[in-house]
C-alpha cells in the first residue's frame, strides 16, 4: 500500500505489521506462565479447600491468603502486580455474591455456587461485547493496533486490516462463549437442585481452571496461526478504503 502513513512515525511502527503489534500486545497481556499461574492458583485452592471442608469462609480466606503471598512477592521483586489484582478482585466480587446468598439464607452450597456466578456473566457479558465490535464494525483488537501508530481509529480505513482484526476478535469471542454454554447449564442445575449442589460446585472448580487459560491458549494459537499467514503494515494507505 501506498500513501501517507497514519500517526506518528517512529522507527519501529514504520516497518512493523499489524501481525507482530498484535503478537506483542497478546504477549503483553497474558503476563506470561507466572501471570497465568497468579490467575488460576486462587481458583485452584478455592475448589480444593472447598471440596475437602465444605466450609466457604475457609475457602474464600485460603485462596486469598494466596493471592496476598504471590502480591506480596510481587511487590518485593518491583514488578508488575497487575495479574495479582485481577485475582484478588475476582475473589472479591466472588465473594460478594456468596454473601449475598448467605444473607438470603443460602446453604454452604448455595454460596459455593454464588461464588461461581459472576465468572459465567463475566464471559456472557465480555462475548457479547467483543461480538458486538464485530458486528458494528469496530472489532476490539483493531484498537491494539491504534495504540502503536498513535491514532487510535486510523486503521479503521484499511479494510485489510479491519477484516483481520475481526477475525482475530472472534476468536476471542469463542473461547467465553465455551465457558458459557459449558458451565451455564452446571450452574443451572446445581442451583435448581437437578444436580447435586457439591457436584455442580466440583465440575464447576473443574471447568473454571481447565477451560481458563488452556483454552485461552488455545484460542491465541488459532490467532498466532491466523497471524502467521499475513503481513499486513501498519503504516497504511488511509486514503482508499
């Protein structure tokens, strides 16, 4: 493509492609196996202590104590806490709920289940969102791209690269929208009583983690692949549409 290139001009953004910002963002995101490890160990000992003991407040302090250790470890070492937080607020607002159902005079089970709620409307609302970008237009990985050329829109006037950012977008949707359909209907069932509560509370510990970062991984896989195929420049023609 020809013409004047979009945002600012330093050296790197000038002979970068939309395919490498996109794998350094991705990259940056995922905070690595440790992030990835911060983000699953508190739901880990969550499920587990919660298996053993039946006791949620047990549960709940054991998986924060965790969160804290690997925060405090963090802030020893001067690096990033941000994967730490977005455990321990998780485990906030997971706890929230399962006050809530206590207040309403929930069973332990009740709560263990209210524990679970927000990560499913989490990824229903985040899909929903993700997919809507899509379908307006404006897919959401097209704005990790503007955030390296400096204008945050301008990639908008390249169709080339609004049609990759899209498909790269719905493979994001995919993996939320697995979690939603797998663990709904568990979720459903435990609460209603068609499954035993403890079951549903285990299956749903079970699924959380495995369909957490592994299928996450996987889905950045289809992305790296989908990645690979193309080399589309960032400084692109912004003229033609």
């Amino acid at each position: 493509m020809t013409g004047q290139p979009v945002g600012p001009e330093p050296a790197v953004v000038g002979e970068a492609t939309v395919e490498a910002v996109v794998r350094a963002q991705l990259a940056k995101a995922l905070g690595g196996r440790r992030g990835m490890a911060e983000a699953a160990l508190p739901t880990l000992l969550f499920t587990v202590t919660w298996l053993s003991l039946g006791e949620m407040r047990t549960a709940i302090t054991v998986s924060v104590g965790a969160a804290l250790v690997l925060l405090l470890v963090r802030i020893v070492q001067r690096s990033t806490v941000q994967f730490v937080v977005n455990a321990l607020v998780g485990i906030g607002i997971g706890w929230y709920f399962a006050h809530r159902a206590a207040e309403a005079g929930g069973s332990a089970q009740d709560q263990a289940l209210a524990y679970f709620l927000p990560g499913i409307l989490y990824n229903g609302g985040y899909a929903i969102v993700l997919a809507a970008t899509c379908l307006v237009g404006w897919p959401l990985v097209g704005f990790m791209v503007g955030s390296i050329t400096g204008d945050p829109t301008a990639w908008h006037k390249d169709r080339q690269v609004v049609r990759l950012c899209s498909r790269l977008t719905w493979l994001l949707v995919l993996p939320c929208v697995v979690r939603v359909v797998t663990q709904g209907p568990v979720w459903l069932g435990g609460s209603s009583g068609s499954i035993d509560p403890d079951t549903a509370v285990a299956v749903l510990g079970i699924l959380k983690i495995a369909l957490g970062w592994p299928l996450q991984l996987a889905a950045l896989g289809s992305m790296v692949w989908l990645l690979a195929r193309n080399r589309t420049p960032v400084a692109s023609e912004v003229g033609a549409v």
